[in-house]
C-alpha cells in the first residue's frame, strides 16, 4: 500500500468522488496515528486536538497546517479552543464525509516539524506514546 503522505489529493469536484464507508475509513486509520475516527451526526471526520505553548503559537501551528491544505487544494476545519487548545477536523464538504484526500492530508499535517510550538507535557506524553 503506497505511502498517504506521498500522494496528492485529487480535486474534490471530481465528479467520480465519494465518501467512503466507515470500514473503509478504519482500514486507512493505522495510517493517520494520533487521528480519531468521529462521527458527528452521521458525518466521518478525522479529528485530532494538541495543546500549544501560547496563543500565538496555536495561529503559527494553524498557518504550517495552512501552507500544507493549500498546496493540497484541501482544506480542514481548524479551532484555537481556550487560549492553548489546537483542533483539526478533516472531511470532505462536498461529498458530506471522509474520502482518500482526508487521510493524505492527515498524513501530511503527521509530517510536519510542529514540536517547536507544542507544550512540554504534549511533547512528553506523545514521545512515551510513541
């Protein structure tokens, strides 16, 4: 199976696209580590949370995140919770749930250097999870 974060995202009105079953989303979830699989309301998204040191540095976590949709074509949702709090929800809008876009993205955010901008306890509990 070809590595996610080495694939491209391919346009979302592609007319052929469409959100697949939450089997198929579970197959490709040991792909996106630190990703949950959520149903909100009968809509699959991807969704992940991390605590960052500041505020500010949640908005330059947001802008590596940014930089990363953008050269896809494929946006997520993104929350500043509290002061400290990032949240990325990933799905595609325009079929209403999860596609192979979803979890290339993820896989990309996985590979980011984002350290820099985590808390100490986020970095410390991820590594012994790790």
């Amino acid at each position: 199976m070809e590595d996610l974060s080495t694939k491209k995202c391919v346009p979302c009105n592609t007319k052929d696209l469409r959100s697949m079953s939450e089997e198929a989303a579970n197959q490709l979830m040991w792909q996106v580590t630190g990703w949950d699989l959520l149903n909100d309301g009968g809509t699959l998204k991807l969704h992940r949370s991390w605590k960052v040191k500041t505020f500010s540095k949640g908005l330059e976590f947001f802008q590596e995140v940014a930089n990363v949709a953008e050269a896809e074509g494929h946006h997520p949702d993104l929350h500043l919770v509290g002061w400290n709090n990032v949240i990325i929800d990933i799905w595609t809008h325009s079929v209403g749930g999860l596609t192979e876009n979803d979890f290339i993205l993820a896989a990309k955010i996985n590979g980011l250097d984002l350290q820099h901008l985590l808390s100490k306890k986020t970095t410390k509990s991820a590594q012994s999870s790790a």
